[in-house]
C-alpha cells in the first residue's frame, strides 16, 4: 500500500507536468538510437540520464520498468501520446521493441508536422478573418446608421443599405452560431463519447466525409502494421486477432477484430468479413485473399502498410494547402463587400444627381 502511494505520488507529480511533444520526440528517437547501437534497455536509460533535460524521465521509466512494468504502460502513465503507447502495447508479444518504436515515432512525428504546418498556415488568415469582422461590425453600428439618416429621402440607396445590414447580421449570426454548435458537440461529443457504443461511434463516423476517409486509412494501416508485425513474431492469425480484441487503446481495431475471431471460431476464413468492414481498404481483404503463407502475408501486409502512410500524408497535405487559399477568398470577398457597401450608396447619389 505505501509503494502504491508513493508511484501516485510521483505520476500526479508527472501529470501535473505533462511532457511536452518534442521533449516526447527526443526520448524516443534517443532511446531508439542506443537501442539500435546494442543497449540493453536499462543501460540504454541510464546514458539518457546524462542528458540533463531527459534525466527525469529515464528515472522514472527505470524505476517503473524494474518493478516489473512494461515499457507502455509507464509511458501511458507518463501521459506519452496514446499515438505511441498503443504501437508499443504490441512489442509485448512481438519482441520488435525497436521496430515499435521507430513506428511510434513516425507517426507521432508526422501528426505534430500536420499540426505545425495546420496551425503557420492559419494562422494569419483567422487574425485577418477576426479583423474583417471586426471591420464589420465597425460598419453596421456607425458607418451604415449614418448613410441611412443621410440617404433617407431616396428608396433605392436606403434598400441597398438595408440590405447591407442584413447581410451582416446573417455572417454575424452564422459565424457566431457555427461556432456555438462547435462547441457544444465538442463538449457533448467529448463527454458523452465514452457511453457510446462502438457500433453506433462507427454510424457517426462514417457520416461524416473527411473522417470517415481518413479513419479507413488509419484504421487499414494500423491493422496492416500490427497483423504484419505480429506474424514476423511467429503467431498465428487466430492469436494474433485475440490480442488485437482485448486491446483498447485502438477501439475499432478491436472491435473489428472480435468480430473476425468470431469468424474463424464458426470456421469460416476471415476476407469474406472483411469485404463487408466499412472502415478496412477493400485492398486489405484482397491480401488476406491471396496469401495463405504467413510469410508472403506479412511481407505484403507490410508493404501495404507504407503504401497507406503515403496515402494518407498526401491527402493530409492537399487539405492543409487548400485551407489558406479557401479563406484569402473569403477574405477578399469581406474586401469587396465592405468596399462594395461604402461606395455603393455613393455610385447611385451620383445618378440621382
């Protein structure tokens, strides 16, 4: 019971610094490199202990790993992203350590450069879109009040001010309420999400388009990569898809893949399932299909699996690059119509005159 309170102690002493992605990143790719150099993994964290910013860390991991826990679950305590605790879940059977973590790595470093490049993209276009609105709002209170005293004898110059105002009302109310409805399933979704259940989590995804795009490439790669790392390890499919079920770091993953062990019990192989998996690539049953061998089907899993990552980086980077240009043209519509909107009432006082 003491030691149980003082390993609280020191987790809540982590949480309450959580370790920062790069600081993550570094860990990683050093404990990766001495590993890769013919470390033991004990070893490999004490020669991290000369560096001064990763000491804590491989402390407290040594600690953690001597009495007798495995190399995730301390991470996970440590609050490491789940992106790298649950590929090193799977290095407890594989043995693939290294491996594990260099995919860890990979996709963990590929997420944060999604998220850098997202936010140096918009950044500067959501300071000019509040600036705009601001602009906006500047225009309906002052600026257009004072044109419909000044232009209140001509009809037609007082409808197009109206009708400026109306349609800044309609931006206002709509970014406003887009942003509410936002929030609140954020909150809602973020909350109530853990009471769903996997079948209905799996209608809502695939309701929505972007998402469910990207969680079929996800999920197809994830499965691709631990199906072709495990079967290196010499474990059979049917073991193989029991570990993935009782996982729950990966929910469809496991979800997907009890529904396949439940197959293989009945007797009946797996690929006819599979085809029927909304968020499996319709190419994964096809290898499955092909290959009997364990052998060929880890090789091809493999391959598949960069095949995906490839995939999956090129739309990712297509939709970031689409961003900016989509909101300059939104900005240069609040140009046009705040221009618009000022010079207008203008253009047709000169045609009453």
């Amino acid at each position: 019971m003491p030691m149980d309170l003082f390993r609280n102690i020191r987790y809540k002493h982590f949480k309450d610094k959580k370790v920062s992605a790069p600081l993550q990143y570094r860990f990683l790719s050093r404990l990766s490199r001495l590993l890769g150099n013919g470390y033991p993994m004990l070893h490999a964290l004490e020669t991290m202990q000369w560096d001064k910013t990763l000491a804590p860390i491989a402390k407290e991991v040594t600690n953690e790993l001597k009495q007798g826990y495995t190399l995730d679950q301390v991470l996970v305590n440590l609050q490491f992203h789940s992106s790298i605790t649950s590929y090193l879940f799977f290095s407890r059977t594989s043995g693939e350590l290294k491996e594990c973590i260099d995919k860890s790595i990979l996709l963990f470093e590929q997420r944060n450069t999604y998220t850098k490049k997202f936010k140096q993209i918009i950044r500067y276009p959501i300071i000019l879109l509040m600036i705009f609105s601001i602009l906006l709002i500047v225009l309906k209170h002052t600026v257009l009040p004072a044109f419909l005293d000044l232009f209140l004898s001509t009809p037609e110059i007082t409808l197009t001010i109206q009708t400026s105002i109306f349609l800044i009302d309609f931006f206002i109310f709509f970014i406003s309420g887009t942003a509410v409805v936002l929030f609140i399933s954020y909150v809602v979704w973020k909350y109530k999400s853990p009471t769903i259940s996997i079948e209905n989590r799996l209608r809502i995804y695939r309701g929505i388009p972007i998402i469910r795009s990207f969680l079929r490439l996800q999920t197809s790669f994830l499965f691709a990569t631990h199906v072709g790392t495990l079967l290196k390890a010499g474990i059979s499919i049917k073991e193989i898809l029991r570990m993935l079920s009782i996982q729950d770091k990966q929910k469809i993953i496991s979800h997907y893949a009890h529904l396949m062990n439940q197959e293989l019990s009945r007797g009946v192989f797996i690929t006819s399932l599979m085809t029927q998996l909304f968020f499996f690539e319709k190419q994964l049953a096809a290898i499955f299909q092909k290959n009997t061998e364990s052998v060929a089907l880890e090789k091809d899993l493999m391959v598949y699996a960069d095949v995906l990552i490839e995939e999956q980086h090129r739309k990712i980077m297509k939709i970031i690059t689409l961003v900016q240009p989509i909101v300059f043209a939104v900005l240069a519509g609040f140009i046009v119509f705040i221009y618009g909107t000022l010079m207008w009432p203008m253009f047709q006082l000169l045609k009453t005159i």
